[in-house]
C-alpha cells in the first residue's frame, strides 16, 4: 500500500541550497523564476517536518497544499445540455454516414 503523502510549497531565499531539501521528501518542481520548491512528504511527522524546514536559513516560508481537501467526487452534478446536443449531432452524423445519407451541416 502507498504512503500517505502531503504537498508542501516551500518558498526559498536562493535555489543552490534547495538541493537540501531532498532529504525531507520528494522534490517535485522547483521555480526559479518565482524561488519556491514543490515538495511531497509523508503525513505521519508532517509538524516536525515543516517545522524542520522553516527552521533552515535559507526558507523563507513553508505552505500547505489543501488539494487534499478538496472533494473530488461530485454528486447530483447537472449535466451540460450543450454537450448532449453536440453529442446527439455527432451521432445523427454517423448514422447517416453509415446509412450512404448526405451528412448534416450546420
């Protein structure tokens, strides 16, 4: 079974030491336009660790990711009647290529 992880944003003052990150868990992207590290870390030590690395000199602030809390399964979700239409048109068009019909334009 797979670890629990959570997301972390850790803005840095300068990149060169961000390498030191890697200890803490797995770098996933690093801007170096906008000096911030994306990160993955175990959920267990979660307090410690983002502790841990606010407490590095080169960190400037450490952040959350909330993705985890966000729902993403969706119940009662409307269906797009635009879409319907577009697929009953797409599948008159088959219908009638199949058939030797001239197909419908719009």
């Amino acid at each position: 079974m797979r670890e629990r992880r959570i997301g972390l944003a850790v803005y840095v003052k300068n990149l060169k030491p961000a390498r030191n990150l890697r200890k803490f868990g797995n770098v996933h992207y690093v801007s170096r336009r906008l000096n911030y590290v994306t990160m993955y870390t175990s959920v267990e030590n979660i307090e410690s660790t983002i502790e841990r690395i606010a407490r590095l000199d080169f960190v400037t602030r450490v952040e959350r990711s909330h993705r985890h809390e966000i729902p993403t399964v969706y119940s009662n979700a409307k269906p797009d009647k635009a879409k319907e239409l577009d697929y009953k048109f797409e599948q008159d068009q088959v219908l009638s290529l199949v058939r030797g019909d001239q197909p419908i334009d719009m």
